[in-house]
C-alpha cells in the first residue's frame, strides 16, 4: 500500500516540454519495442530525479473485437508491426468519471508499459508490476504517466510494468457459458503477468522476481491473484 501510494503521490505534471524520439529498441521474441530515455538529473531536492528508457504501448494480447470482443485475451506470437509510441495508448471503454471525460479511449486497449533503468547492461532487476484501479469500470494507465515510476522505483534500480485491462461489461459481464467467459479483466491481467515473465528479462528485468501491486481495484486484483491456481 506504501508503496502504491508513493506511486501516485508524485504524478502532479506528465506533460512533456517536447515530444520524445525513439531512441532505444528492446528485442521480444514477438519482435522489437522501439522506447525513448528520459533523465530528470540526480538532485534529490527536486522534486523528480532519476533516468529510465520508457517502452509505451507494448501489446500483449490480440485486438479484443469482433469475434473477440467478448472472449479470454489471446496472446500475440508475432508483432504485425513495429511497435512503441511516445504516448500512452487510449483506456479501456468506459464512461466518464469526476475528472470529466478528457481522454481517448478503445477497445484497442490491451497495452502495458515499461519502465527501466537499462537494457542493455546485462542485469536482472526486481519488477513490480501495477495495476490500475478504477472500481472495474474506470481507469488506465495514463493516470500515473511515469514521471513517479522513475522518481520513486526506476532510480531505486527497479523494472516498473504499468498495464491495462478490459473493464466494466465489456470485461465482466458473463452468462456464464462460453460465449461470455466471466473475468475477462482477469485474465486479461494474467496474460501480460505470463507477457512479463516471458519478455521482461529483454528490459533489464527478473522474471523470477516479479510483484504484483495494485491501487483500489487493482489492489483486489492483486489480492485474488494471490491465491489462484492460475497465477
């Protein structure tokens, strides 16, 4: 809860003075994730320090529409394109929440996000892996941008995995049957957990050595992951 909470704390400006360039490439066995760096200097007064190589918008599973709209995710075995943005992909369909409703969303939503302090060097990090919150409704993981993520883990030498998943009907509604499989959220979690298991040793990071933690919703992801079988 700690911290998830100095997660949050220090998300107060994400806005980026210009837009980054793609300037380093991580190699995954479904093909390369193009990111860039950033480097807020090492003053511990201010109030974001640290440097890290930021991967946004990786996908993890298949488009979840059409015939998959409302199925288990799928995992991807190849990339059909290069993959890697500058921004933070559009949140899982939702309605709008106190804040108004000032961002994209999609049913193209699948994506999780990394955050390293190198790739390149040879070492096995530990990995904390979030999950954002939201009630199961609302939420993604724009909101924490990753200023944060640096500040208080990314200096600390740790891999950070921000992820999103299907919320609201288009994640739970079930009948219980096939065509509508319940918790498909939770799954949805799981496969990017078996994503960061298989991949994140190409960011810098240990698959053996990976925790979960989550803020409201995702902190009950975390709990009910924690004693199941499929975890």
């Amino acid at each position: 809860m700690q911290l998830a909470f100095l997660f949050l704390l220090y998300q107060i400006s994400i806005a980026q003075e210009e837009p980054p360039e793609f300037t380093v490439t991580a190699q995954t066995s479904a093909g390369p994730v193009r990111g860039f760096e950033v480097d807020y200097g090492s003053d511990k007064s201010q109030l974001y320090y640290g440097s890290a190589s930021i991967f946004l918008g990786v996908p993890f599973a298949k488009v979840p529409v059409d015939d998959l709209r409302f199925k288990l995710p799928q995992p991807l075995c190849h990339f059909e394109e290069e993959v890697g943005s500058t921004e933070y992909k559009p949140r899982c369909p939702q309605g709008h929440d106190i804040h108004g409703f000032d961002y994209l969303t999609s049913e193209d939503c699948l994506y999780l996000n990394v955050f390293t302090p190198n790739i390149s060097d040879g070492r096995k990090r530990a990995v904390m892996f979030y999950i954002p919150g939201g009630m199961f409704q609302l939420g993604g993981a724009d909101i924490y941008g990753y200023k944060g993520a640096v500040r208080n883990l990314v200096s600390r030498d740790v891999v950070v995995v921000v992820i999103q998943y299907r919320l609201s009907t288009i994640g739970f509604f079930t009948t219980f049957t096939p065509e509508f499989p319940a918790n498909r959220g939770i799954f949805d979690v799981l496969l990017a957990l078996r994503w960061t298991h298989n991949e994140i040793a190409n960011f810098g990071g240990d698959p053996e050595r990976v925790t979960i933690f989550g803020h409201s919703a995702g902190a009950m992801v975390a709990d009910s992951l924690s004693f199941s079988p499929l975890y």
